[in-house]
C-alpha cells in the first residue's frame, strides 16, 4: 500500500492531465493466471512499487486501466519470466504473452535463479513497447554478431556500423521515451566497449528529464557510471579530502565533486549522489553515522523533486533496517493450529528468528541442530521458526517426527519474508526482550550460532552483573 502511494504521488509531480492506458492479454495458456505489474520506487534501492494486476478469465482474456501522466516503466515476475513494459499514457496495449513456463522445484528453492528477461510485444508495432523490443532485439543480434571485433579489438568502425544499422532500420520519427532509451542503451555498449573512464561521458547524466529516472537504460548506466565511485575517488590524488568530506558530513562538498568533475548538476546530481551515498555505505570505507546523516540532509529531505525525497527515505530505511539498536518488525502468523503467534509475547528472553523453507534439506538439517541449541540455552532464548508456505501436512510431519522445538509459525503469503527481505534459506535473526537488533550478521544453526551465542550471552550476562554491584 506504501510504495502505490508513492506511485500515486510520482504521477501527480507534474501538471499533465492524467490519462488511462488500458492493458490487454490474450493467452489460453495463462487462464485463471494473474500478472502483478510493478514500477521501480525509486533509481538505487531497488525497491518496486506495486502498480496493478491483470487477471485472466478462464478463456485467458484480461483487461485493465491504469492512470499514468507520461511514459511510464512497468514490469511483471511470473513462470520463469522478467517482463518489461514501458506504458504510454492514453494507449490500449495488447501484449503477447510468451509461452507459458513455470519455475522449477529446483528453479524456486535456488535463490540464485535469474528469469528469462524480455521486453513485451503489443499487436500494434508502432506502440513505443514493440518499438523498444524490436530495438533491444537488434542490439543484441549485432553486439553478439560483432562482440569479438567490439570488445576485444574495441574497433570504432564496428560500433559506428552498429549505429548505421540501428538508424537504418529503426523508426526515424520516435518518441522521445524511446529516443532516451535507445541513446542511454547504445552509451552503456559504447562505455563497456572502449572502457570509456565516468568522468569523460557522466554530463550526459545532466541533461536527463527525471520521469526517465526509473527507466532500466537510466539505471543501468548509472549503475556502469557511479558504481562504488567515492571509494575509488577515495583512492586518488585527493582521496584524503573526499574521505574527510564523507565522515564529516559534507553534502556540498560531494554536490561540488559532481559538477566540478563529472559535470553532473542540479537535481541530476541530487539523485546521482544518493546513489554514491548508497554504495558508500556497503563499502565499509566510510562511517557509516556520517552516510545516514547526509541522506536525511535538507538537500534531498526537501528537494523540489518528488523522486529525490522518495529515494532519500527508501536508502534511509533500507540502511538503518535491522541495525543494532533498532525495534525489528513484530511477527505475528498462524501456527498449525490456527493460532496467532507474536514475536514481542515472551520477556525476559532473547529471541532466535530462523527463516526456513522445510521442503529444502539444508533447511532440515539446520532445524534438526535447534534441539541442542534448546538444551544449552532454554533459560535465556526463545527459538521462533518462520516457515515458508509449502505443504502443510509434509511440513508438519517432518517438524514432529524429528521433535523439532521453538514457536512454529506459517508465512502463508510471504509477508514477513518479504518484510525482513529474506534472500535465502536459512536466514536468522537474534533481537532482545524489548524486540531490538543485539547485533547483526547472527549465524544460522549449524554455522555456528550455539558459540556466536554463547559469547554474546556471556557478555550480556557479565555487564548485568557489573551494573548490578555498582
């Protein structure tokens, strides 16, 4: 609901009239189906914004509206696809769907799985959407057709033929969402190409309206551009300098960087320096205090622009989310009784939150090990177990027949998977009696977790007792 307010208010940023585009699918193969279609909610964290669902009748024919005020990127998860759609504000979009595939057990236990990327097709070939896929599948015939004579012999001939072609054969009279698209994808060959160095083309990043910032072209030059780029200025002639800026908090000194170096201005450079914010914080090269205080600036908590407040607050929470210190999130599910369960219901005892997906055998055999974590440590931890949504009866089978101990609970629609951004299982989580993070990076059973807790309770228990005599 959070992230299509958000939607709501990117589409109200500007003063065009809002316009229905109507989405269509027919596809026998996907009846009863639903695609769920997402936008970017902002260009760093990677976090999506929910847009709408196309549901499919038993015929396999769907339609819907949505309201957009200028193009706008959507894309849809399902079978074993990534779909990509850029939606033109009053156009009737009527996508051919791929044959349908479903994932895999294998495909959907490997938290490695890449989808099959595509960008959709419509009926109408002189719709933006084919237009772009017709581009994308070009590109990509010529660079896998000439890679050798275009990365290796980095041949400017080559890339120049590239172009004639792509000019040639594509539509002269486009539009400029298509235009920013074709220009920012043909840049990204031409940078990895030539190894071209961010500082020889990032103006270019100037020039970019922000209603293409959530565009995939957009961030995936930004990401070849910015990547990690205060650690390795960190590393130059003035890296002292940029390292003082960083852990003294000094926005306007990072603001003079981009446009003194990289020519990058204005809100562009709002936006580009979250994103080095960002990475700034994973890279352990900064402190992380000074990072946190620079993204709550002024500079971007009241920015003109919508898309750099959003962004702001999203990096903000997607880095202080779980740190030491912090309430985690209360987990209240069903167990297989049909009784609620809260993580916050016992005091006085530190609590271990394991995510698990019962179906995998690594999971089992991490399960299994909670028995003699429960006998060493049943006086000073309460074990939760977050199950993943599978077979309720093979499930509950396996967790009694091995006499599997703690407080079982069913994540039946994922909520708190996605809530605590589970990747992979097993996942775990240690909080205190008051529900706070202790400390982060807690092990997984049989990864050790019996001695990282044994250490940690040991200094708890100590520094009570010390406060205690005092």
């Amino acid at each position: 609901m959070r992230y299509l307010l958000i939607f709501t208010t990117l589409l109200f940023i500007s003063n065009i009239a809002v316009s229905a585009t109507i989405i269509k699918a027919g596809n026998l193969e996907y009846a009863g189906r639903k695609l769920d279609f997402y936008a970017n909610a902002d260009p760093v964290t990677g976090n999506k914004a929910f847009i709408t669902s196309l549901e499919l009748d038993k015929n396999g024919q769907g339609s819907i509206s949505v309201d957009i005020t200028a193009p706008t990127f959507v894309f849809s998860d399902f079978g074993i696809y990534h779909g990509m759609l850029i939606l033109e504000p009053n156009q009737t979009l009527e996508l051919k769907l791929p044959p349908r595939r479903e994932k895999s057990f294998a495909d959907e236990k490997n938290p490695y799985f890449e989808p099959v990327q595509f960008w959709f097709v419509t009926q109408n070939k002189s719709q933006l959407a084919s237009q772009i896929s017709d581009f994308t599948i070009r590109l990509n015939q010529l660079t896998n057709k000439y890679f050798d004579q275009l990365y290796f012999r980095q041949s400017r001939k080559i890339y120049d033929s590239i172009l004639y072609y792509i000019d040639k054969e594509l539509p002269a009279n486009a539009s400029d969402a298509f235009n920013f698209h074709k220009n920012f994808s043909l840049k990204m060959v031409e940078a990895e190409a030539f190894r071209e160095k961010p500082d020889s083309y990032a103006e270019l990043f100037s020039k970019v309206n922000p209603e293409y910032w959530l565009f995939p072209a957009y961030i995936g030059l930004m990401e070849r551009t910015f990547n990690n780029l205060l650690s390795f200025e960190a590393k130059s002639v003035k890296g002292d300098e940029i390292r003082n800026a960083v852990n003294g908090s000094n926005t306007n000194y990072l603001l003079g960087l981009l446009k003194d170096k990289y020519k990058v201005t204005g809100e562009n450079a709002q936006i580009i320096l979250l994103k080095l914010l960002h990475d700034a914080w994973y890279s352990g090269d900064f402190s992380k205090k000074a990072i946190v205080t620079m993204v709550n600036s002024t500079v971007f908590v009241n920015s003109k622009n919508k898309t750099v407040q959003i962004t702001s607050r999203n990096i903000n929470e997607k880095i202080t989310f779980l740190q030491p210190g912090n309430v985690a999130p209360v987990i209240c599910l069903k167990d297989f009784s049909g009784k609620i369960n809260c993580t916050d219901i016992t005091a006085g005892k530190f609590k271990y939150i394991v995510f698990a997906d019962v179906e995998m055998v690594v999971c089992q055999e991490h399960l299994k090990y909670l028995t003699s974590i429960q006998e060493r440590f049943q006086k000073y931890l309460e074990i939760f177990i977050v199950l993943r949504k599978t077979d309720e009866t093979e499930m509950k089978k396996f967790l009694d027949a091995n006499k599997i101990p703690g407080i079982k609970m069913i994540d039946e629609n994922g909520e708190f998977i996605t809530k605590y951004k589970i990747k992979s299982f097993p996942q775990c989580f240690l909080l205190n009696e008051k529900h706070q993070v202790p400390l982060v990076s807690v092990k997984a059973p049989l990864n050790g977790f019996e001695q990282q807790f044994g250490t940690f309770l040991q200094h708890e228990l100590f520094e009570k007792q010390r406060n205690q005599s005092r």
